[in-house]
C-alpha cells in the first residue's frame, strides 16, 4: 500500500539535493553490474539468454495508469521495458538503441513496445509526471528528458533545470506546479512500480520483458534485435 505524503513532496524535493546523489543510486544496486555488462555480454549475431520467464497474460494485465504504447497492438513481438528517468543505463537505451529498434521493428509492425516507470527516487517520479501530464506527448517527454539527463538528474536544482525544460514542451510554471503536486498520479507512478517489484521481480532499470522473457540491462541494438528476430 502507497503511504500518503505531503502533496509537495516530490516538488521540495527537486531543490538542494547533493549533486548526482539521485542520478547515481537510481539503477538499483542488485542490477548495476549486470547492467553496466550486459551491452557487451553477447556477440553481434546472438540473442542473451533470458533471466527468467513471466506469464504474458498477466503482465499485459491493466494497472494503475494507461499503458503508453509505441507500435500496433497486433505485433507478434512486444516489449515492456520498466524504465527509471534517472537511471543512465536506461538513458543509453533510449538514446543509442530504442531509435534503430524502432525504426527496423516498432514502425514496420514487427513489434510494438510498452514503457512503464521503475522510479528509484522523487526525481526519477517527476520526471515521469511530467511526461504524464504530457499526454500525447508522452514519449517525446520521455526522449526530452534522457537526452538531457545529465542537466537536471544530477544538479543541485534540478526543480529549475525540469522547469526550464518543461516550458519548452509547452508547461507554464502554473501546469508544471500543478502537474508536481498531483498526489493521485505520484500515487499511481509508486502503484507501477510497487506491482513492477511484486508481480514481475523488477529490481533494477532497464528491466525488458520481451514476449515474456526477462532481460536486465541497456540491450545494445544487435542483442535487442537477435532476439526479436528469433521470436518473428
């Protein structure tokens, strides 16, 4: 169960954090080293074993918020990846793999990919508020905010980095505010990543369900592709 806090929590929290003190414990512990190895665990042309197996039916299952989807739902391939905004691993995914992926795979209807939120700590949760309060712009939000990862996740005041940020995407402050001081939705961001933990054993980000196969770790392009190409 989400305890409740103080609805400006999460906003308070965005100024005079130690520098780099979020950006650098929001991987997880338990899945750093396999994640710092695993973009140059496989060969070229081989697909990584799975970590594990999880039940497709119930991790397709609704949860607390819609499911931002990238792809057509009738792809015979689809991939949940439980992300943290904060986390350089995933940011490295989004920027140096997710583009080929989606280029080769997503928009030829290969496969299609569900993006849900893994945050470590309240920056990581802010950053994926605003990306909901995005709307349809969900994932350009997302895109915007691993590209510039390094200007707010790590900053002593990163509420004015996320600002400034924010106002390009089409925020006023008055939105931005509003958007960091929606109890429900840091509610239902905890929610994903609470049943992420429980249901499917996330512990670390990024953490990949491919067709219900477990992987851990920022999949390079040719480890990503191999093992979409076994499952087509």
């Amino acid at each position: 169960m989400t305890r409740a806090i103080p609805r400006r929590t999460v906003l308070a929290s965005l100024v005079a954090v130690p520098a780099a003190a979020a950006f650098l414990s929001s991987c997880s512990d338990s899945g750093s080293a396999q994640a710092q190895t695993s973009s140059t665990a496989a060969a070229a042309a081989d697909a990584p074993q799975p970590a594990g197996t999880v039940d497709m039916g119930k991790l397709l299952e609704e949860g607390s918020l819609p499911e931002k989807v990238l792809g057509e739902a009738d792809a015979p391939v689809t991939i949940v990846e439980y992300a943290s905004m904060t986390c350089g691993h995933c940011a490295n995914f989004h920027n140096n793999t997710l583009p080929a992926i989606k280029e080769n795979y997503i928009d030829t209807g290969k496969a299609r990919m569900i993006m849900r939120e893994f945050p470590f700590d309240p920056r990581a949760e802010a950053g994926f508020m605003l990306a909901r309060c995005a709307d349809t712009k969900y994932f350009a939000m997302v895109d915007v905010l691993f590209k510039q990862q390094q200007a707010w996740a790590g900053v002593e005041n990163a509420r004015e980095a996320l600002l400034q940020i924010s106002k390009l995407a089409g925020f006023s402050q008055e939105s931005f505010e509003a958007c960091l001081t929606d109890q429900k939705l840091l509610d239902d961001v905890r929610a994903v990543r609470a049943r992420g933990a429980s249901e499917f054993g996330v512990d670390a980000t990024p953490t990949f369900f491919i067709n219900g196969n477990k992987y851990s770790g920022a999949l390079t392009v040719a480890e990503m592709s191999a093992i979409i190409d076994s499952m087509l």
